[in-house]
C-alpha cells in the first residue's frame, strides 16, 4: 500500500499556517516555522496564537523550526514566506529536497532587488523542479473559520494542478486551476499596491464612490501591466486578480489596506509596520512595480503615488491630490 503524498509548507505565519491546515485535513502535513516557539504550540497547543489568535488548527497538523527536516519531508513543498525571504530560505533547504518535488508559492511581492517574481526565485535556488502558486481572494482568519472561499493553483503544466488541487480542496475551500502562471501571479503582486491607495482613500474619509473609482482604475493599471509583460487579460478578471483584489481592499483583515489607512491618519511608515509585526508586501513591492512599468512603457498613475507615498514621504492626501489633476482620457487609455 502506497503511502499518503507529504506536504510540506514553509513558513509559519497566517496564510502558511492557513495553508498547512487545509493540506492537513487532506494529507500528511509537515509546517516549518523559523521560531521554534511557534512549532511547539502548534504541535502541543494546535494554534498559532501570534498570527491567528485562538482559533484552532487540526490536531493531524505537525510543525517544526529544523529547516532540513521539514525540506526531507515534502512530497509536495509549498513557499509561505515573505518575498524577500524566499532565496535566502530556499538556498539552504535546496540540499534536503529531493528531485522533481512540485513546488507551489503562496507570496505576492516582487524581489527587490532583481525585481523577479517568486516562481522566478523559487525556479533559480530549486531548478529542475515543476513551479507554480496558487492564489485568490483569500484572508486567512475567514478560511480558517471555515467560510466559503477559493483559490487558483497556475502553473504551465496542467497535469501537475490536477494533481495538486485535491490536496488543498476541502468542502468549503474551491481549487481552480489557470495556465497563465504570469497574470495569476502578477495579480497577487499588484493588488497590494492598489490596496495600500485603497486604505488611503478609506483613512482619508474621502467616499465609497471614490474607492470604487480607485479599485476599477487599479485593475485597469494591473491588467495594462499585465498584458504588456506576455499575460492574458482574462486572468485578471478573475479569483487572482478582481477577486484578489476586491477582497484586499475592502477587507479591515487586510495587512495592505490598514497600511494606506494608517499613513491618511497621519502615522509614520515605520509605526504601522512595527505595529502590524507582520509583512504588507505593497511596501516593498512598490518601487519594482514602478521600474516595470516604466520598462514596459505602462502608465500608472496610481501606483505611482502609492510608490510616492510609502518610498518618497508624500502624504495620502497629497497623493490623491496628484490624481486629481491628471486629465481623463478615454477608459482604455494606456492600452496599447
């Protein structure tokens, strides 16, 4: 008798330890958490209290803080990390992977410095290994009080989603599947931005008629973007973009929408993240989305204040200022 495909999940905050608990009610589950105190409440206690309270995980969920058990482990291994971590995290758990292990990320953020993609990184420290995310409009706290959501697992070769989606579906949590590896993830990238200038526009106080106007604006920005780099429009009407998207910026869950929310209030980067103890990837992920445009030759307005805001000290207010004076052109200006 054969034996049951071992998940692994890396990373020990909200939507990994989310992530791990759907895997867990379906398959063997092994979650690496960097804090060792972290792995021992999950395994004694079955919560993670630091990322989601009191809510309660599956007793049939194991954790662990020993990097190279949990690389050994996977059949499957899934990237819960921030962005900026991935490399770091992969390069030394590459020797305990064994070849051909499918590798999924859950991250939204571009690197820094090289301005690439997650599956671009995970595809360079781990080569030779089938890469793709899985994705959607998808807060961590509601999954796991088990409401009804869904979530898109992309990758180029479609056998390899099949056969990863009835790991991660349970009753109330839908798996699709979508070739476009590059909308799918660009989407999750660029919604964040577009949500810290939602939460400016709910700290300002400024209308629903105005953060309606920015998230459909913001879409056109992502979809341009999107298009200009190689990915299909479509993808960006659907769960890893619109619906991403909406679920981000009007969410009060939302890491990146409280960020723009805080700053209209008049508070400094450095205190909203130091208060949130966790990553809005909009931050750090602002700049590159900027250089991109700007390499592609893809007008953003909105990103671009987001960009002033969080990277040159410009205050929301002066920031939604700045849109207001752009002259409207046609809905579809910008599309090539």
């Amino acid at each position: 008798m054969s034996r049951s495909v071992h998940v692994t999940v890396l990373g020990g905050g909200s939507w990994g330890t989310t992530v791990a608990a759907l895997a867990a009610t379906n398959t063997e589950t092994l979650l690496w958490a960097r804090d060792p105190a972290v792995a021992d409440e999950i395994n004694d206690e079955h919560r993670n209290s630091r990322y989601l309270e009191n809510r309660a995980l599956p007793e049939s969920l194991r954790a662990t803080s020993d990097l190279a058990e949990a690389a050994a482990f996977a059949d499957v291994l899934v990237v819960g990390l921030p962005t900026q971590s991935i490399r770091g995290v992969l390069a030394e758990a590459a020797p305990d992977v064994r070849p051909w292990v499918p590798v999924l990320s859950l991250a939204k953020g571009l690197e820094a410095e090289s301005r690439k993609r997650p599956t671009q990184v995970v595809a360079e420290e781990l080569p030779g290994h089938p890469v793709g995310m899985m994705a959607g409009p998808n807060l961590a706290r509601e999954v796991l009080e088990g409401f009804a959501a869904a979530a898109v697992i992309a990758t180029p070769e479609d056998s390899v989603a099949q056969a990863l989606q009835p790991l991660f579906r349970t009753t109330n949590f839908r798996v699709y599947r979508n070739l476009d590896l590059l909308g799918s993830e660009l989407g999750g990238v660029l919604k964040n931005i577009i949500a810290i200038a939602s939460g400016m526009a709910d700290g300002l106080g400024v209308g629903d008629n105005t953060r309606a106007l920015v998230i459909t604006r913001g879409l056109a920005e992502m979809t341009r973007l999107g298009e200009a780099m190689g990915a299909d429009a479509r993808t960006f009407a659907g769960l890893t973009g619109m619906g991403d998207l909406m679920a981000t910026c009007m969410s009060p869950l939302s890491r990146n929408r409280r960020v723009g929310e805080e700053l209209a209030r008049d508070r400094s980067l450095e205190e909203v993240l130091a208060d949130m103890g966790q990553v809005a990837e909009g931050v750090k992920t602002a700049r590159p989305v900027m250089q991109l445009a700007a390499e592609h030759d893809v007008f953003m307005p909105i990103a671009a204040e987001v960009d002033a805001v969080v990277n040159e000290g410009r205050h929301p207010r002066d920031a939604y200022r700045g849109l207001r004076r752009g002259t409207p052109e046609s809905e579809h200006h910008g599309v090539a």
